[in-house]
C-alpha cells in the first residue's frame, strides 16, 4: 500500500511539471505551426536562473526568472522565428534547434557544465496515507494545477483567450476580423516561453541543474501535445498525464532503459494510427463514437 501511495505521488509531481510544458509546447505548435525543439533548453535556462539568483528570497527569484522568461520570448519572436514563418517547416525546425544550441553553450560556458544545486525553500514532510512526502513537491504540485486552471479559464472563457483560439483555427480570417497576427504570435510565444522557463524554476531544488536537464522532459511533452486534437490547449495537459501514467505502469514491471523505448514505441505506433489526436473532451468523443 505504502509502495503505491508513494508511486502515485510520484506521478502527480512529474505529471504536474510535464503538464506545465506541454501546454507552452501546445501553445507554440498550436498559434506558430513550428516545432520548438528548444523548449527543453529553456527549462533549463530557467533552473539557472534560480541558481544564479539563489542568494535571493525564493519567491522573488521566481519572479524575476518568469520576466525574463517573457523577455527572452520575446526577443528570441522577433529577432528569430518571425524571419523563418515563411520559410517552411525545415526552416523553423532548424532555427529553434540552433536556438538550444546557443542557449546549451550559453550556460555551459558562464555555469560550467559541472552539477549545480539549490535548496528547497520549503524544506518540511508531509505525511499522505502513511507516506513522508516533501512538502515543497506538494505545494508546487498544488501551484501548478491552480496556474494551468487559470490558463484554461483565460483561453476558453475570456475574450482575449477567444481571438487567441481563433487565430490558431485560421490565422488568416482573425487577421481579417482585426486580431494583428504579429502580435498574437510575439504574445503566445513570450508566455509558452516563461511558462517553460517556470517549469525549469519550480523543478530546480529537486533535481541536478546541468545543461541537459530540458531533454528528459522535451520528448514526453511532444508527445503528449501530438497524441492530442490539433489546436486543442487543454489536450496537452491530459495527454501529459497520460504519457506519464503509461510510463509509470511500463517501469512497475521493466527497467527504465526498456520502458523508455516501449513507451515511445507505442506513442509513435498511436500517432501513426490515429494521427487527427484525441478530443480528450467527453462529450466530443461521445459524437465522435455515436
């Protein structure tokens, strides 16, 4: 029993976290139409940011490494992938793993790529049905099913989440309805970015900051945004959690290596079968089916 409550608490943590990534990678795939192979490195990016800014009270570092998630979306919008939208998906592949190039030898070359670390700024137990579980891993789980209900409530339920959903149907009918596509793209890609650059932040004190850390979270993510409807927001959030529940029943009877590569194996077999995604909305699938 005690063996899994402490599987299950393990899966809400890593869920949570890959949860928060595929959403920014959903967003990114979903209003850009590219394939940000630098998303990982910018979780990265934000792990050394809190490591850099670990001398400060935790909840200002976060803070300020979510500004400069922002800033850096921003920056790297315009004065990177707007020049390559037109240039066809090679293009827009290529330019956003040259990006994680930079960014991997950015930080290797001012960090080193020696092990860093952090403390949690929480550093208590809590006790879950006979398991001793850390508190700080609890209250980041609970923080981030807030922030992605607060995301999925901004894009469905407002007015702004409502041109933000109609320029990822047809980019070109919202430009003619008044929604400047410049902006949505500079704008989406700004917050998937601080959103990634979190994620790295609230994971810090719990793992080994090195410059790869972002590549174990990059492909899940991928996945669970590929396994779900094109243009759905709330799709890469469950389909995070699925990704992540079929690891954690493959690694309860194999090794982690051989896991892995089932794993993988079957989210390329179900793309490859069933390639429009899942609605992961009941009552879509329910017309789907009937």
């Amino acid at each position: 029993m005690v063996g899994s409550v402490q599987l299950l608490l393990d899966f809400i943590w890593v869920s949570a976290g890959l949860a928060l990534v595929a959403f920014s990678l959903g967003l990114i795939l979903g209003e850009l139409k590219i394939v940000n192979i630098a998303q990982g490195d910018l979780m990265m990016v934000g792990a050394y940011a809190m490591y850099a800014l670990r001398e400060l009270p935790f909840a200002l570092a976060l803070l300020i490494t979510f500004i400069f998630g922002l800033l850096l979306g921003f920056a790297l919008e315009r004065g990177v992938l707007r020049w390559v939208y037109d240039k066809g998906f090679m293009a827009t592949l290529l330019a956003t793993w040259g990006v994680g190039v930079v960014l991997e030898q950015s930080v290797a070359t001012i960090f080193t790529v020696s092990q860093k670390g952090i403390d949690p700024p929480l550093t208590g137990q809590i006790t879950i049905a006979g398991v001793i579980y850390p508190e700080y891993r609890v209250v980041v789980v609970a923080g981030i099913v807030v922030l992605l209900a607060m995301l999925l409530f901004f894009v469905y339920r407002t007015s702004f989440g409502l041109r933000l959903r109609a320029s990822i149907d047809n980019v070109e009918m919202a430009a003619v309805l008044g929604i400047s596509p410049q902006r949505m793209f500079a704008l989406v890609f700004s917050v998937a970015t601080a959103l990634a650059v979190l994620a790295g932040a609230l994971i810090a004190p719990t793992i080994a900051i090195n410059p790869t850390l972002g590549l174990s979270f990059l492909a899940p993510a991928f996945f669970a945004v590929l396994i779900s409807k094109p243009g759905s927001l709330a799709g890469p959030v469950a389909g995070a959690v699925a990704v992540e529940f079929t690891f954690i029943v493959l690694q309860a009877y194999l090794n982690i290596t051989v896991a892995e590569s089932i794993l993988f194996g079957l989210l390329a077999l179900f793309i490859v079968l069933k390639p429009q995604g899942i609605s992961w909305s009941w009552a879509t699938a329910r017309e789907e089916t009937s």
